[in-house]
C-alpha cells in the first residue's frame, strides 16, 4: 500500500528568515546548523524548539566580494513556524561566540517564501 502525502490544505504555514552572520571564523554550513539548534535548544528546550520546525533552506558565503580581512559575512535563510518567528529571533539574539570566537547574528527581515525573502532581504535590486 503507497502512503498518500499530505495535501498542502493541511499542511503547517511556514515562514522565512533572512539573517546575515558576521564571524571571525569562517562557517561551513554545518557549524551554522548547529550554532542555531544550540541557541534555540539552551533558550526554549527540547519541547518548545521542536514545534519551531527549523530548517536552514539557503546560506550565501560573502567573503569574496568583502574588503574587510578579519572578518567572515555569511547571508541565509531560516525556515520556521507561522507564529513562533519571535521565538526564533530571540533566541538567535543570544547567540554571540563559536569556539572562543566572536558571532554576530543579524535578523535582515521576515517573509512568507524564499523567493521574496532572497528578492527583499539577500540580494536586493537597486
């Protein structure tokens, strides 16, 4: 017996975060992944950050294009929950080291798909 999917009716509303990372470290995606899960697991705990439904969808490294030596710029997008985007953003807020390192991570906006996400906040047309 083939397992029917879930129609989209029924499916849980999504919302994305455009964020940008300023690190003296360079991030490959998977540190990322886990600097956000941490943060949000220390913040929330393991039965509220698991309704957060969290995803990294897209990260653009910046650093060929940067001036600025000493640091690394990483831009990406955050899927999550309708209704818990605060949450998110507030634990993303604490967020402020990696390995003795100093992180900074900047909310750039919110937006209902990656498509207006990417066109509003990463890569904005002058």
């Amino acid at each position: 017996m083939k397992l029917k999917i879930l129609p989209p009716t029924l499916r849980g509303d999504k919302r994305y975060l455009a964020f940008e990372v300023i690190s003296q470290v360079p991030l490959p995606r998977d540190d990322l992944i886990y600097i956000i899960w941490e943060s949000c697991l220390k913040f929330h705990g393991e039965c509220e950050t698991s309704k957060f439904r969290l995803w990294v969808t897209r990260s653009w490294d910046l650093n060929s294009n940067s001036s600025n030596k000493g640091h690394f710029y990483l831009k990406g997008i955050l899927q999550c929950n309708r209704g818990d985007e605060e949450k998110v953003r507030g634990a993303l807020c604490l967020i402020n080291n990696y390995k003795g390192k100093q992180l900074v991570f900047h909310t750039l906006g919110l937006a209902g798909t990656i498509k207006s996400a990417t066109q509003k906040f990463i890569k904005p047309r002058p």
